[in-house]
C-alpha cells in the first residue's frame, strides 16, 4: 500500500477532536494523495484509482466538516468532483471490461462519498444552492444504495439509504415547492 494511503487512512480513523489539531497535516496528505490519483489514472489503474479517489473524496469532506469555514465550500465540491469522476472512470472500466463486483464496489463507495459530501456542504450551508446539492446528494445516494443491495452489503446500503431519506427531508425543508423526486427509493421500506 503507498505511503500516502496508508497516512490518510490513520488520520481519518481518528476521532473529530484529535484530526482538527492535525488540519496542516490532512492538507499535506490530501495534495500527496493528489498525486498518487495522477500515477494511478496515468497508468490505467482504475480500480485503485477509484479506491483512492474515495480516500481523498472522504479526506476533502472531513476537512471541509473540520476546517475553516471559508474554505468548506472549496473542499466539498472538490470532494464531490473527485467522487464523480472516479466513478465515471469505473463507469468506463465497465463498459470496457464488463461487470464485475468490484466495480459494483468501486462505483458505489464512490457514489456514496460523491452523495455524503454533497449533503454536508447542503447542511452546512442551506443557502441558495443547497437545493441543487440535495438533489445530486439523492440522485448518488440511490446509486450507492442499488449498489450496495446487489453486492449484499446490507449494513452499507442501510447506512446510505438513511443518508438519502435525510437528503430527500432536507430538500423537501428547503426547498417545499419542488416536488422531490422519489426516484426508485421512494417506496421501498428499510
């Protein structure tokens, strides 16, 4: 595993408190983990590109959480970038190479980082975009629930199902005279 990874995932296993004294450091490991996405994307390593995009996606969105409130809005659509175009490049994996779990796996970690991140920044800040986020925070959040139900990963899908109904809420708060979009969730129970 490289160096930098393995540097991300110690800081993001450690509680709100502890990373918040550690900020420089997390910026340090995120523009590391920059450039690892770079070699890895330049090589055609799609898979862990894709399982190093979501590092950095969940690393951007801590940060955005954590840090400085001028710089959140930065981070999180940064987060959300990284999580859609990784899964895009999983999206083209599988049209190249066909189906396979672990792109299932891959595309929808990367859909519920993309989806989390947007519902942070939403939350955070219920201004004028906050609909427009709400709206791709639920549209991601049902792709990682369909993908995690097909790999049978029930306490993943449970988690982002539940993320999805507190988007669709919010949105619903926010924004009263859109009808949301139930999309294919709407009527399914946990």
């Amino acid at each position: 595993m490289n160096a930098k990874i393995s540097e991300a995932l110690e800081l993001l296993a450690r509680p709100d408190a502890a990373l918040r004294t550690e900020l420089d450091r997390l910026d340090r490991v995120t523009e590391g983990l920059k450039t690892v996405l770079r070699l890895q994307r330049d090589r055609g390593e799609v898979l862990a590109f894709a399982e190093s995009s979501a590092i950095l996606s969940v690393l951007l969105r801590r940060s955005a959480e954590l840090g400085p409130a001028d710089a959140a809005p930065a981070r999180f659509e940064q987060a959300i970038a990284i999580a859609v175009n990784a899964r895009t490049a999983v999206q083209d994996e599988v049209i190249r190479a066909g189906f396979s779990d672990m792109n299932t796996a891959a595309y929808s970690r990367l859909a519920h980082e993309g989806g989390l991140a947007a519902l942070g920044w939403a939350e955070r800040d219920q201004g004028a975009r906050a609909p427009e986020l709400l709206r791709q925070s639920v549209d991601l959040l049902e792709r990682a629930v369909g993908g995690y139900e097909q790999l049978g990963r029930l306490e993943e899908r449970q988690a982002a199902f539940e993320q999805y109904w507190r988007a669709q809420d919010l949105l619903a708060r926010l924004a009263p005279d859109e009808s949301p979009d139930q999309g294919s969730l709407g009527s399914t129970s946990a």
